[in-house]
C-alpha cells in the first residue's frame, strides 16, 4: 500500500467515527520520518481512543501492521505509527496546548481533506 492509499485509509477511519478537526500534511519535503502526518482531535478520553483503536483496525484490516502505538491507556493523546503516515489523535486541549499543527507549518496540506 503506498503513502497516499495509507493516508486516505487512516483519514477515512477517523472520519468514520467523527474526528474533529482532521488535517493531513504533506512532510515529504522536510522530514525523513514520513510522507504525512496526520491530526485530529477527539470530544474526550475514550473518544480518542477509540478513534485511534478505528484506526488500527482499518489498518490490520489492510494489512498493515502498525510499527507503534503510544498514549493508549491514558487517551489524551495517542500516536499512531503507520510508517510512511503517523496519526495523531488528541483531546482540544492537549492539541492546543502543543500546537503541532505550528511545528508542522512549513508543510503543504494534503490534498485529500480539501474540498
């Protein structure tokens, strides 16, 4: 599965079960680590669990075992590491708070959450 089939499997799993505020960015360009990153917000601990739980099995579905998974039992955040994609699922304020979508600025947004 290539980088951009990857990305529209892990958006589509987290829009499945309404994530919020969902951006990919393209950072092929400036960093090594992954071709996109991906942030979305979920209403509260078990929310955003499970949206990273949705991801995981769309994934396994797939085919694609994930190379890491962190912040599961506590749900604030949760990182999931698709390789070429890795998800971040955060409560509002834990996303305000470390701005990731600021450290990330210089990338393009994908194309896939436009329109």
């Amino acid at each position: 599965m290539d980088s951009e089939q990857l990305q529209k499997l892990a958006v589509d799993a987290l829009e499945e079960i309404k994530g919020i505020d969902l951006i990919a960015l393209d950072v092929r360009q400036i960093t090594s680590i992954a071709d996109s990153i991906i942030i979305a917000s979920g209403s509260s601990h078990r929310h955003v669990q499970s949206l990273a739980d949705n991801v995981l099995r769309r994934a396994r579905e797939a085919g694609v075992r994930p190379l890491g998974v962190e912040g599961e039992q506590i749900g604030d955040w949760v990182l999931v590491d698709l390789g070429d994609v890795i998800v971040h699922v955060m409560r509002p304020e834990v996303r305000a708070f470390y701005n990731l979508e600021k450290l990330w600025d210089v990338a393009p947004r994908s194309a896939a959450l436009e329109g």
